[in-house]
C-alpha cells in the first residue's frame, strides 16, 4: 500500500530499515587464490534517505546488493533488512522491498503495459491495486505515451525507466539500485533521480545505490566508498569534500593550447593525485596543499594562470583511492600512478596549437541518412574530422549515435548522402576504408568463450596481421592494456573494466589511422575512465583520429569538437566553448557541457549552425 501521508512518512524517519554487520564474502576463483569480495564491511541505511555506494571495479558493490536482497549468502557477518534475517527470513524481505540489478530483465518482446503486468503479477499485487499504481508510476517515468509499444524498441533511457518502474510495481520499503543510469544519457540521469527522491519524499522509503557516477554521490545523504572488500570511509558529501579542501586547483590553458595538452602533462606527475578536464579548464588535485606540484610540472611555453578551486566529492574519492593503494604492495609508485592504476604517457605530448581546418579531413560526411522502412534514424547530418582530431558525437539515448557509427565502419547501409573515410568513398571502396580504422562497439561484442589471448588472435588476423608481427602486437596489447594476468581468461568472465580493455586493444591491434570508440567508459569505474582518455588522448597525439560517443558528459572535455543529435538530427557543432556559450546565461554565467547538453535536448536553447556558426 502506498504510503502518502505525511505522518506515516515521519513517523518511519529515521528508523534503520538496511543494517549491515561485518560482512564476509569470498568467491573460490578457478586457477587462482580466492576472492574476497567483501571484508568487515558494515553500514546502515535508514528511512528517507539515500546511501550512495561508490568505488572501483571490484570492490564488491554488486556483492554487498545481493546479500541484502537474499540472493547469496555471506560467509560471515550479517544483513538485518526491516529487522529480518537476510537469510533466514528471504521470502518477507522480497516482499517488501525492489531491487533493480545492472541488468534488468525486461522482456523485450512484450510491450511497456505487458512488463508491467507480468511484475505485478510476479510480486502479487492485487488488480483492484493496479490501475492507480500505474498510473502513478507511467506519469513519474514519463511513459504514458508508449504503453503499446514494444520494451525491445525503446531506448536505453527509457529501458531503464521502465525497469524501474517495474521495480517500484508493489511499494516498496527499501529500494536497493544497482548502477540504474550507466549507458543513459544526462536527461535520462536527472529524470531517474527525480523519480527516486520522489519515492523518498513521498513515501518515506530508504535507498541504498551503487553508482559509477560520482557526481551522483553528490546528490546522496551519506556516502560509502569500498575498495577491494573493505569500506574505505563513510560520511556526507560536504564531509568528503572537507578531507581535499586546499588540495584542489585549476589551470586555465593559454591561448592556442588544448586543455587535454595540458591534462597530459600533468596526470602522473609525482605529488599530482588528478587532473581532469571540466569546463575548458584542467582540474589538479594534489597530495599536499602545495601549489608547487602544479607548476613544478607546467613548462616555460605552456606557462598558464593557476587558481585555487573548490573541492567536490570527485576529488576526495581521487585522493582517498590514492591512499588506499599507497598502502598496497604498490608503494613504491608515485601516488598518482597508483590512484589511477596507469603508468604515464608512453612520450611526452608537445603543446600544440589546434587548427582543424588546415588538417587533413580524413572522415567526410554530407547530409548522412539511414532509414529503416518509414523510419529515419538518422537524417542528413554533415560533419568533418581531421587527422589528429577527437571528435565527439553526443545526444540522448535513441539520437541516432550508433547507427551513425555503424555506417561510418561500413557496418550499415547508407540510405542517403555522403561519407568518405580515409580519402575513399565508403559505399564504394568500404572494404580498403575499413583496413585503416578500427572499431570498438558500445556493447561487448568479443567471443566470451574465447580466452584474451585467444581473441587477440583472431581479431589481429582478421585485421591481415600474421607470424612475427602479430605475436608482437599481442604482446604489446597484453602489456599496454594490463592483461597480461588475465591471458588465459575467458573474454566472457573478466570484470567489466577489463571487457572494454580487451575490446579497445583489439580495435587499435593493427594500428588503425582512425578510430571509432563507441560509449567505450560505460559501466567502468572512474579509474577505468581515466586510463582509457590518457590512452585516446597519447593517440590523437601521435596523429590518431578519434570519433567517440559518450553518455559521461566530463568527457566531452576531452574531444576537440564534438556534434550534439537529437532524434536524428543534428542540434549544434563547435568546441567545448562553442557548445557551452549555448547555456550561457546572466544567471548561469559559468556553465557546463552537460547544462549545453541538457539545455538543447530540452529546447531552451537556440541550435547553432553547422560546423559552429550561428
């Protein structure tokens, strides 16, 4: 029964509805020691709040959420849900609380209404309790329109909507999320958090999410961070925050540079724990409250202003994993070598000035189309990318992204217009075009039954590399990518960070000219994140281009220009500051790509020209 009064809200405020005691959970590992995905780990989530649960791959996100839901069983310690024994007492607890897991399982071939009365079926809710049920959930998600239409064509945002909503079927006590916005763009993000606080305000229900977004964990009451098993730290936000305050700055670069030229001369530096791109600025955390670590590391030619900035939770999860693998048998590394788990730039990046238009133009496309039957997915869009170039395509889920990449790699048909790739018209010539790139797929599409070193293999002939030169390769991939543990490992069974390793070193094995990267960060932790831009950057520095979509709007920092899509259309083209003047306003003078992104899905603001004229 939905709880709408406000007092039965207050009265449940601040009872402990998840208490989590000691927890121990290893998992015996095939050829190799065991896992302990969990130790001593204990936390409390209590009525009307939410508990954000962040850390790397690994650190046992997954593990703790099904020990909660009853679905694994701890070695030892214990997990109270609304003061039942998560194993003893699994049946009461499933009844009283929603868990949506990474993977929802939504049946694709039935349509949204259909969904929602096989869960409500599966959870036992009573038909005369239905009807306002759903409507109530079709109004937060936003879903009303599409009840007739088929789970299998909706898009990523409105899946994870729906899997929602589908989760949220019987009122819940405690809703427990496991990643719910990975793969979905910003809007979709906002939307799914508004639901949830809608839930907490409203009905009073604690929230326990495990999220790879840590401006997400900005959003939540309290915070806990796991690494490898173990709780790192617990507390607020503004708590997290205070731990870095006088350890953050910025660097504005001078007039000419890149903000990714600058990003690589800093990342990795001894005494610099992190530097990221926001804003067209590089954002610097460093070990001790020193400015000198900045600039000690800053050249004569890219002489820069330097200010203080404020800390976000971003930073201190940076400088906390910093030290927590300090401590490990790593060190004797730098702390920023070991916080990200890379090693530096293979060489070092020289400050250029970019010029795009007097590159050479290696992926041409004009007024690009592709339709299926009477539907258009992508309609006349036109763009260039030159040699050397990062160039972003962005849009919410459903734009038309990827199958505007599929047509750049010869994978799809084009309905209309044109694109050339490599100097080569790609409808005629698509088999030499497709020597010179390389492809990497927004969803993992290496042979799972295959080991790493098998897969290597097979993709580097595929891509015409034999004997002496491919065994090279390989050995340079296992090594660069940090595979080499996992050699013998089926593809299928790596941990997610490590898939879209393996997919990345297989796409750059023949040392392709061009390179297509489709959402290549989703559903890896901001480690991950941070080694795969230091490698796309080291290649467009080396003369590499780059085409790449992202959900993870930070990211966009990093491309030269990118293309914003809606629905199949293009809404804007330009720079980083070119997009970001879209959302600039009297009351937001300082906005961010993704206030730009949000700003044009929405409508607020004016689309601009192409290639970035008004």
């Amino acid at each position: 029964m939905i709880q709408s009064a406000d007092e039965s809200v207050s009265e449940r405020s601040g009872e402990t509805v998840l208490g989590v005691r000691n927890l121990h959970k290893r998992f015996e590992s095939k050829g190799g020691p065991p896992v302990e995905a969990l130790r001593d780990v204990s936390l409390d989530v209590r009525c009307g709040e939410v508990v954000g649960l962040v850390g790397p791959d690994g650190a046992g996100k997954t593990t703790l959420l099904r020990i909660a839901t009853g679905l694994l069983v701890p070695d030892s310690g214990t997990a109270t849900v609304l003061g039942l024994d998560s194993v003893r007492d699994t049946l009461q607890i499933r009844g009283r609380i929603a868990y949506m897991p990474q993977k929802f399982g939504l049946y694709e071939d039935l349509t949204v209404q259909e969904n929602l009365d096989l869960y409500a079926d599966l959870q036992g809710v009573e038909p005369a309790a239905r009807a306002p049920r759903y409507t109530r959930l079709l109004e937060m998600t936003g879903l009303e329109k599409f009840t007739g239409r088929l789970a299998g064509r909706l898009s990523g945002g409105m899946k994870q909507k729906l899997g929602l909503a589908c989760a949220l079927i019987k009122s819940p006590e405690l809703l427990l999320l496991d990643e719910p916005t990975v793969g979905v763009d910003p809007v979709s993000r906002r939307e799914l958090w508004r639901i949830v606080y809608q839930m907490v305000d409203q009905e009073g229900i604690g929230v326990l999410v495990a999220t790879a977004y840590l401006d997400e964990a900005e959003k939540c009451h309290r915070v806990v961070v796991l690494h490898e098993g173990r709780k790192l730290d617990e507390g607020t936000p503004a708590s997290f925050r205070e731990q870095v305050h006088g350890h953050t700055f910025v660097v504005q670069p001078p007039p000419g540079v890149r903000p990714r030229t600058i990003q690589g001369r800093l990342a990795g530096r001894p005494g610099i724990i992190d530097a990221t791109i926001r804003g067209g600025r590089v954002r610097v955390v460093t070990e001790e409250r020193d400015i000198a670590a900045v600039t000690g590391a800053m050249p004569d030619n890219l002489a820069a202003a330097i200010d203080v900035a404020g800390p976000t939770f971003e930073d201190a999860f940076m400088k906390l994993l910093a030290h927590a693998r300090s401590s490990q048998s790593h060190a004797n590394l730098p702390a920023a070598q070991v916080s990200t788990g890379v090693s530096p730039h293979p060489r070092e990046p020289e400050a250029t000035i970019h010029r795009g238009e007097s590159a050479d133009g290696v992926v041409h496309t004009r007024d690009l189309t592709k339709r299926f039957g009477t539907f258009t997915a992508v309609s006349e869009i036109s763009f260039d990318v030159h040699r050397g170039e990062i160039f972003g395509l962005l849009g919410p889920n459903g734009a038309g992204k990827s199958t505007t990449f599929r047509m750049l790699c010869g994978l799809s048909k084009v309905s209309a217009g044109e694109v050339r790739v490599a100097g080569r018209d790609l409808r005629r010539a698509g088999s030499f075009a497709r020597q010179r790139l390389g492809y990497m797929a927004q969803q993992f599409s290496l042979y799972g039954q295959l080991s790493v070193f098998e897969n290597l293999r097979f993709f580097g002939r595929a891509y015409g590399l034999a004997n002496t030169r491919l065994a090279e390769r390989i050995e340079w991939a296992l090594d660069e990518f940090d595979l080499r543990g996992h050699r013998d490992m089926a593809s299928g069974r790596l941990p997610g960070g490590y898939k879209q390793r393996l997919a990345m070193a297989a796409a750059i094995l023949h040392e392709p000219d061009i390179l297509f990267l489709d959402e290549p960060t989703s559903g890896v932790d901001p480690l991950a994140r941070r080694d795969f831009w230091r490698r796309i950057n080291s290649f467009a520095e080396g003369g590499v281009t780059v085409v790449v979509t992202t959900h993870f709007m930070e990211e966009a920092e990093y491309c030269d220009r990118m293309l914003i899509m809606s629905q199949g259309r293009e809404l804007a083209t330009g720079t980083p500051d070119e997009i970001r003047e879209l959302a600039r306003t009297e009351d937001h003078p300082d906005p961010t790509i993704e206030d730009a992104f949000i700003a044009l899905a929405e409508g607020a603001a004016r689309p601009r020209g192409k290639e970035g004229s008004p």
